[in-house]
C-alpha cells in the first residue's frame, strides 16, 4: 500500500461533478482560513477564461494515525463516503439561499476538495458582529425569512442539515443569507462509530437537547444518533432569536463544554429579556422551536408561512 499521505485516489460521484483544474487554484492565505468538526476552509483565487475571482476549498478532514492499515480501513473508506455523499447531495440542490457548488479540485488533499463561491461578508456570526446595531427590525425579518427558505427548501427535497448554526450560514456580497454545509452531519453519523453530538463539540450552542442525551443502561450496542427535521427547527429558533438580539446562544458561556453542562441541566439558550421586544407572534414561534419536545416543534412549512404571509 503506498503513502497515503500523497495519494489523490478517485471518488465514484453518483452525479459527476464539474472538475476543476488544480492549476487553475491558488491558496490566497499560509493557514486555513477556518476549521470545523467535519473539514478545513482554505481561502483561494480560481482563474478562468473570465478572470480570477475567489473561491472556498474544502477539504473533509480524514482522522491521523500511525497505523496505515487502520487508517485506510476507517478513515479513508469512510472519508470517501463522506465526500461522495455530500458532493452528490450538493450537486442537486439549486436555491438563493444555499451556497452554490463550484466543482471539484484533485491534487489539494487526500480527497478531492469542493469549490464555492468565496462569502466576503463571513459567517452569519461574524456578520452580525460588524453590522447588528445598524439592523432595523425589517432588516432582521428579512434574514430570518431567508434562513427560512432556505432552510425550507431543504427539508422539502429532504434533506436534513444537522448542523444549521451561525458559522455555517454565509453572507453574500449583496446581504443575502447562504446556508452551507447540509448533511455533512448525517454523513458523519453513518461514516462511523462516533456519535453525531461528538462531532459537534463547537457548535453544541445551536445543538437540540435530545442529542446530548446519555446512553440508557443497556447492554445493547448504541447506533450513531442521527440529525432529525426537529432538530433544525430548533436550531433554526435559535438562529432566529440570534438574528434579534444580535448574541450567539449561550452567550454568557465561554466554553463550549460548559454549554453542554448548561444544555444537560435545561438551560434555555438565551435569557427571557432577549426577546422582550418581539412581536407576540414571534415571540410564541421562537418558543415552540426551542421546545425540549421535539414533536412540539413547528414544521419548517408552518414557520415560512407565519415568517413570510405573503
């Protein structure tokens, strides 16, 4: 078995996808631009016929290890899943506001690495940082009627994001929300023997409390726990309530194991004085998304009617 280290081995796509020319692609920083529990963001410039612009590469993380053997058995069989699964989920989908997909580029990792649009206004969390006291109420409906739709569209064509947080959602050059990484989640949950709450250590703020549940008593073998609908719709509340006040969830909570400790012993995610100057009728929707029932919960189809009556 050769070095896999320096190995590029074709991934089987379900959908081919555009591949790009590794030529055509030049990393803009020395360090990764961001780094998240399923992969690493570089910032790059794409040249083309057009001109340069820049783009996003990302490139899904595969576990280290001395043992080869046991490297290419887990991590590498199950890091090809991964991107398999999420280029072909990406591949189909087409919506204002989800992050379009560029193509591939071989020759940047282990595994092809996927290419989109470079989002110069950041993350959803970085965004508010710089703009919130400027935001009008209509400005903050309008945010979270996009995550709405596209939050919707995704659970039409049922796809579940299980990871909706202020990091994976993207802000255009025009103010427009774009949410990113859906199903790298459920991905993860099926690649392996992790479970899908310990993939999420950095952003357990936005996490449902049903996925922080211990294992019961049994000796009886535990399945990966799997992201759900209802686990975005609570995730979404909490979008919608950070869009409002302009805090992330648990904003009084440095670290994230502490805000796994304040989500075990029913914690709310923001403090009651947070929405005091919603209108009733979002004041009670935030709520029914952040029930600790998940069947409780609104359906993505009832939210878009009551954030967006027209």
């Amino acid at each position: 078995m050769g070095d896999l280290s320096e190995t590029s081995i074709p991934v089987d796509f379900k959908i081919e996808p555009i591949l790009i020319p590794s030529a055509t692609i030049t990393k803009l920083e020395k360090y990764t631009y961001g780094t998240g529990g399923h992969g690493d963001i570089w910032k790059c410039s794409m040249s083309s016929q057009s001109g340069t612009r820049r783009v996003a590469v990302k490139i899904i993380r595969v576990s280290q290890s001395d043992d080869k053997e046991l490297l290419y058995k887990a991590g590498w069989i199950a890091s090809h899943q991964k991107i398999r699964r999420e280029a072909y989920v990406w591949i189909a989908l087409s919506h204002d506001n989800i992050l379009s997909f560029e193509g591939i580029v071989d020759d940047f990792g282990r595994l092809p690495a996927l290419v989109s649009p470079w989002m110069e206004n950041g993350s959803l969390n970085v965004y508010l940082k710089k703009v919130f006291p400027k935001l009008s109420d209509h400005q903050k409906l309008k945010l979270i009627q996009q995550v709405a739709a596209g939050l919707s569209y995704l659970h039409r064509k049922d796809v579940v994001h299980g990871d909706l947080t202020g990091t994976n959602i993207f802000v255009d050059d025009s103010g427009n929300l774009r949410l990113a990484d859906f199903g790298l989640s459920m991905i993860a949950a099926e690649s392996g023997n992790l479970t899908f709450s310990s993939l999420q250590s950095g952003n357990t703020r936005w996490m449902a409390p049903e996925f922080l549940e211990p294992p019961d008593d049994s000796d009886e073998p535990q399945s990966p726990q799997k992201p759900t609908k209802t686990g975005d719709i609570y995730s979404f509340g909490c979008i919608m309530l950070q869009i409002h006040s302009g805090e992330e969830p648990y904003s009084w909570i440095k670290h994230a194991e502490h805000v796994i400790t304040a989500i075990a012993r029913g914690r709310e995610p923001f403090k009651r004085s947070v929405n005091m100057n919603m209108d009733e009728v979002y004041k009670l929707l935030s709520s029914r998304c952040l029930s600790k029932i998940p069947e409780q919960r609104p359906s993505i189809v009832e939210i878009t009617t009551i954030t967006n009556p027209s």
